[in-house]
C-alpha cells in the first residue's frame, strides 16, 4: 500500500507582509494577523492545535500556549517575483517565476483589444481597465444585456478576465472566447491567467456562478506534480488546481462550486482514495472575501474551515501527511482590492510526524512540494526521481518524520 498526501491551500490567508511588500506597494499587509486582531475571539481551535498560533515572525505568535501543538508549523517565503495565483502554485510544486506576469495598470494596449474583437467576433468589449469584478459588471450590465458584448477587465494581477451573462452570451461561448484569448496572450503579454466570469441576472442586480474557468500558461514540467505523475502517482485535483496548471501532471480534476463544496469532496476523496496526492483549492477566500474586503465573511469562512478540519483529523489513515499552507495574501482589512504580498503560513501533521517541531521560515514555497514529493516517492524502486534536477527547493521531511 502506498502513502497519501492531503495538500490544502487556503487560497490568500497569507500571514504577514515580506520583507520586499513595500515594491509590491503592500507595507503592512497581514491578512491573518488583522483578521485575528479584529476578532480576538475567532475560534481557529484545529488550527491552533496544528500549531498555526506557534509560527514565528507573525504577529499572531503566541509565546506561552498553555499546550504544545501536535503538528508542524512555519512559514514560507515567496522567491518568485510575484503575488498571484499561478506564481504562488507554481513555486509550491518548484517552478521558480523570475521574471514576473505582465500586468496592465492602465488597461490592455489597443493592438491586444482588437486583435481580441477581431478574432472571436464579439463586435466590441465594454471596460478594458483595472477593476474589481463586482462594481464592473454592475457597470455594464445594462449595455451588456442588451449587445452581448464581453466585459473585459484586468486587476494588479496579471490576468486578463472575461464577464458575460450566461444567458445573452452562453457558457460554451464565453469560454470559446477566453481560449481565444489565451492563444492570443503568449510571449510578451503571455498573462498569468485568462479567467471567465460567468454570472446570472436575478431581479436585484446579478450573481456571479460557479462556472467559472481559468485559462493557464502552460507550466514547466519539470515540476513535483509530473514527477508524482510520471512516477505512476495519483494527483487528484480538487477546485481550480487544475485550471492553474493547466492539466500538466494531473491525473484527475474535481470541479467545486464553492469552499463548502470544495471541503466536501475532499473528505469524499478521502474516503475513496487511497493512495497518492489529493491537492485542493478552496478559492473563497480569496475570490469572495478577500478581494471585497469583506473582514467579517473572511473570518468567519475561516473558523468554517478550522471546524470542518477538526472532523478530518480523524478520518486520516496511519501514514496520512496533511498540509496546509496559502499562495499569497489578501488583507480585507488593506487599501484596494487586490492581492497582498505576504509570507504564507505552513501546517503538517501526520500520526508519524514528531509534533511540535518548528519549520521556522523556509526560504521558497517550493520546499512544500519537495517534502510531499519525498513522503510519496522515496520508498519507490525507482530513485532516479529524487535526483536533483532544475526545480527549487528543498524538502524537510527529515526534520519532522518521527
């Protein structure tokens, strides 16, 4: 029988701005800590319990826990120059990102805009500057409704993001025109991400739908999930993993509606499946209350998911390793609406890890993925895989194997 690794990202719950915040224009970022400064009493029991109130450097440390956590804890520094989605998953699985995504402050150059009506017909687009997906739909929802036109809009990310009703335009439609979009936008406006944003209109306003899609570069496949992959590993996809990588070393995808949903169809899997990684996304911190600065939706999503972990913990089997660490930041308590350049927090247990060990502050996110790569293969026969090769970091499972 072989081992199984439980990977969660809690997508944005970053734990304190970097060193270099201040070039990312984030100086004072702290997703975690004003979210916990803001309601001293947020019940993050599992959590605290794995050893996220232990994490040096943050500002949530507690120095004198009346008990010792049962898990490994620390954080993580991000190498890559970056605060975004693809940039944070990529270094997890050892994809270093030198040189950042381009990203449009003052909308798409009009060559790119044309080139986009020209090749999918749409006729025009509404928006082309930096939004926020909410306050643009309500923009152009009107015209939108009447034309079908596409609302095309960008954030500090880089990403180029397409919203159309699911009724005037269609689904199949609209992601007819980000695949277009996606063959348009390589070399040098090749965006992180192309995104759809399909939402519905109700007789208030709008809903934005769970039918969303992300449209990725492809990712090097010198990386941990192809490794694991080519290795004869399962690497299940659980919300939009699959979208970041764009199905590279993916061997099955789990679409989910939400972060409820996402939480249950990994307890679902876990139940099910016995072997290899299960790598989940849950999305709705980052897309429903981080980017609307919605502090209190934010605090109380996470103490859903502390209480959701609190029933997993049981449910795991003797050589079980569960992770949980963030992407990047996004401070609903911060200026704007965008992603927060930030440290991310690190959690692991397993039944024969040595608990409470500190992992301090690991020097790249890309050490995660390495660890999780040496618990599944290192008992293979085939060891070649565990030579070094061009992806970072550096796996600790050394340090906290009991």
């Amino acid at each position: 029988m072989g081992r199984r690794v439980i990977w969660i990202v809690l997508d944005s719950v970053g734990a304190g701005c970097l060193p270099d915040a201040a070039d990312f224009g984030d100086d004072g970022a702290d997703t975690l800590g004003h979210i916990i400064k803001s309601y001293p009493d947020i019940r993050l029991d599992t959590m605290r319990k794995l050893g996220l109130f232990a994490i040096e450097g943050t500002s949530f440390q507690e120095k004198n826990a009346k008990e010792q956590p049962i898990g490994c804890y620390g954080r993580a520094v991000e190498a890559s120059k970056g605060k975004d989605t693809t940039t944070g998953h990529w270094e997890m699985v050892g994809i270093h990102t030198k040189n950042p995504f381009p990203t449009y402050p003052n909308g798409f150059p009009q060559d790119v805009i044309e080139s986009f009506i020209k090749k999918t017909g749409c006729g025009a687009v509404y928006g082309n500057k930096v939004a926020s997906g909410i306050p643009i739909i309500e923009e152009y929802i009107e015209e939108h409704m009447k034309t079908g036109y596409p609302i095309v809009y960008t954030s500090a990310d880089s990403v180029f993001q397409i919203a159309a009703s699911e009724e005037k335009v269609g689904l199949e439609r609209l992601y007819e025109m980000c695949e277009i979009a996606r063959g348009m936008l390589q070399g040098e406006h090749g965006v992180g991400r192309v995104i759809a944003r399909p939402f519905v209109k109700t007789e208030d306003g709008f809903k934005r739908t769970s039918n969303r899609r992300d449209y990725a570069l492809n990712p090097s496949a010198d990386n941990v999930l192809v490794h694991l992959k080519d290795a004869g590993e399962n690497v299940i996809a659980v919300g939009k993993i699959r979208d970041i990588f764009n199905g590279v070393g993916i061997t099955r995808d789990i679409h989910t509606d939400n972060n409820t949903d996402g939480m249950a169809k990994t307890k679902q899997l876990v139940d099910e499946v016995s072997e290899g990684l299960i790598f989940t996304n849950l999305v709705d911190f980052d897309m429903v209350y981080g980017h609307r600065r919605d502090l209190q939706g934010y605090k109380e999503a996470l103490e859903a998911f502390d209480a959701w972990l609190g029933e997993l913990l049981p449910m795991l089997k003797e050589d079980d390793l569960l992770v949980i660490n963030a992407d990047h930041g996004c401070d609903p308590t911060y200026k704007g609406s965008d992603h927060t350049r930030e440290y991310i927090p690190v959690l692991l247990y397993g039944k024969k890890l040595t608990g409470n060990i500190s992992l301090e502050t690991r020097e790249c996110f890309a050490d995660i993925g390495q660890t999780i790569k040496q618990y599944l293969l290192e008992n293979k026969t085939d060891y070649t895989l565990l030579k070094p090769s061009n992806a970072i970091g550096k796996s600790f499972l050394d340090m906290i194997r009991g």
